[in-house]
C-alpha cells in the first residue's frame, strides 16, 4: 500500500470517526449549526493539507479543536474588522464612498495587516498603525499613548520586526 493511500484511508477514518463530534463542538461554542458544518469542513480541509499520516495523531480532537478554535478566532477577528468597516463607511459623506471593488480590498487589506500584528500587545500594534497609518510622529504616539519616547521606538521596533519575518520569512 502507498503512503497516498494510506493518508486517503486515515483521512477518511479520521473524518468518519470525529466530524459529527467536531461539528456538535463547534456548534456550543458559536450557536449556529450552519457556520458549525463550514468551521468543521475548514478544519479538515487543513488536515488534508498537512503532510502527515493520520494513523499516527495520537490526540485527533485535541488537534481538530486546536485547529477549530483557530479557525473561529479568525473569524471573529474578520467579522469584528468588518462591522469597525462598515461603521466607517456609513460615517462618511455619501461622495466619499468607495466602489464595491475598493471596499472589498481595502477590507482585505485590513484582514492582511491584522494577521501581520497578532499576537503584539494593544499599544504595540496601536503605535505602529498610528506612525505608519496616520503619519504620527514617535513623540506625538508616545503622548496620546502616554509612554515614554523610547517604549514607543520598541513598539515600532518590535512590530516592524514582526511583520518582516512573517512576510519574508513565513510565506
């Protein structure tokens, strides 16, 4: 037997055995039985995509609820980025709208630059978009954020880093 086959065949009892558990977890923890199906079928979507023999996971739920859990996280971040979106939006001048096509990539931007900054800490990722979105000065952040000048630097500093590494280095 190859090792194709035997990824597809514990692929398959992998999916068999824990799908409805997955989908019953999911469900508890967002309330809808609908977007339950989608996370579960995201979450083994990801399996498959994973090099590794299924036989050999010796925790499969621990895996899949990790992996679910991240999937939910993500998309709340994404539906939170969404209505902050929306907000703005509707607290523009109707002549200052974006086209549909504009929005949908300004939205995909933001999801873009929110992946790149998590796991900083709130004034880590508030200074660097103020200097980098809003063209604040270093002082002018470290006052609104009421730090020293030099923690501002290290925020920056340690954001910057952060998403260099991701980008040229995670991809």
């Amino acid at each position: 037997m190859t090792s194709k086959t035997t990824n597809r065949i514990g692929f398959n009892s992998l999916y068999q055995e824990h799908h409805e558990w997955l989908v019953r977890w999911i469900a508890k923890r967002t309330n809808s039985a609908d977007n339950a199906q989608d996370l579960a079928q995201d979450t083994f979507i990801k399996l498959l995509n994973k090099p590794m023999l299924y036989d050999d996971m010796r925790s499969p739920r621990a895996w899949l609820t990790k992996v679910a859990g991240n999937l939910m996280t993500d998309q709340l971040r994404r539906q939170v980025l969404e209505r902050n979106y929306q907000s703005m939006l509707e607290s523009m001048p109707e002549a200052d709208y974006f086209s549909p096509e504009e929005q949908l990539e300004l939205l995909n931007l933001l999801e873009q630059i929110d992946r790149l900054l998590t796991g900083l800490k709130a004034k880590e990722k508030k200074a660097f978009l103020m200097v980098r979105l809003e063209g604040m000065s270093y002082k002018d952040v470290a006052n609104e954020l009421k730090v020293s000048l030099s923690s501002v630097e290290k925020y920056i500093a340690k954001a910057t880093l952060q998403c260099y590494q991701l980008v040229y280095f995670d991809s």
